[in-house]
C-alpha cells in the first residue's frame, strides 16, 4: 500500500543538506505520518545513502466511516475501498479506540463456536454495546454485563434461535433473566 515513490517524496526534502547533516528523526517521523504506515526505521548507509524500513498497518475493521482500525487499536484516515469495504466496522466515542478493539476481540472470540461474526460493533456515548451479526440480526447488550449477556445469548442460540435467525431483525438481551425479539416484517406478517 505504500509506494517507493511515496516514500521518496516524503524524504526528499529532508536530504537537501547533505549526507551527514540528514536528520534521521525527522525523516522517520515524516514516514511514519504516511496512512499506511506503522512504523518507520532510518539509517545512514555508507557512503551516501540511507535505508528506509516500514512496516504497513494491518487493518482488522474500519473505524467509523472513513478510517481504518489496526489491532492495537491505531486509526488511520483511509477510505475503505474494495475488500477494505468488507471488514467490520467499529464505532465509538473519541479516545476509546484501543478498548473497543479489545472488546471487539473477545466478542468475536465469544461468537466464533456458534459460527457467528460480527459485522458492526458500536459503543455508544452513554457507553451501551450493540453489535450487529453477519447474519442480519442485531443484539442489544445494554451498558452493564455485556460479556455476560452475549455469553448468554451464545448459549442460548443453538438451541432456540438458530433455525428462526433468517425471521429476527433484532434481539434484546439487556433483561435479567431473558431476553426479548423483534421479529422481521416478514415474518411478523406470517
């Protein structure tokens, strides 16, 4: 995703003054600025060049509309194009980056021995969870227990929900002892 042309006009103003006066600080620090990459190392080789090594994001969701998420919880402004497009898609409030990673980690972690995934999680200002599945459906986990109420309904779904998944728009989990489901129009009109 970055080009050595992109990378040479990031460099080329800092190299101006000659070999031995190149600040190496700077160059790495305008390398680093690049949306794609990580992280940058800069040396002096001798006798009059310098080695640039980068290392590129590795996106694991799109944060919002217009970034990308890597997994430790970095964002970077990039337009999610082409299979970009199809990861999942994180929303939260401003500084909570690194926990909704996290908490998308162990959902998905959750999730996987049902064969579910999830599609879009969301923490909201008030700090309550709603992901939506692969599938469609969307649960409501509420503020308080969410770990708890998605182990629930992970418990829950091969045994009641599975076979009527493709019939539920979304399902509530934020009651004590139960849960609650909106059906889809289809089939509350059946």
């Amino acid at each position: 995703n970055v080009s050595q042309d992109e990378l040479r006009k990031a460099v080329l103003p800092h190299v101006q003054d000659g070999f031995l006066r190149v600040d190496i600080a700077a160059i790495r620090n305008t390398v680093e600025a690049l949306p794609w990459v990580y992280r940058a190392s800069v040396r002096r080789k001798w006798p009059a060049s310098l080695q640039v090594d980068i290392s590129e994001q590795r996106a694991i969701a799109r944060w919002g509309d217009d970034g990308l998420i890597n997994r430790e919880g970095g964002v970077f402004m990039v337009k999610p194009e082409g299979e970009l497009a199809q990861l999942p898609q994180l929303y939260g409030p401003e500084n909570n980056e690194k926990m909704l990673v996290s908490s998308y980690k162990e959902m998905q972690r959750l999730l996987q021995p049902v064969g579910l995934g999830i599609r879009k999680l969301e923490l909201s200002q008030r700090r309550a969870w709603q992901l939506s599945l692969d599938n469609g459906v969307t649960l409501l986990l509420g503020r308080k227990e969410s770990y708890r109420r998605l182990l629930r309904f992970v418990r829950v779904y091969p045994r009641v929900l599975a076979e009527k998944m493709e019939q539920i728009e979304r399902i509530d989990m934020r009651y004590t002892n139960g849960f609650a489901v909106r059906w889809n129009e289809e089939a509350a009109t059946a």
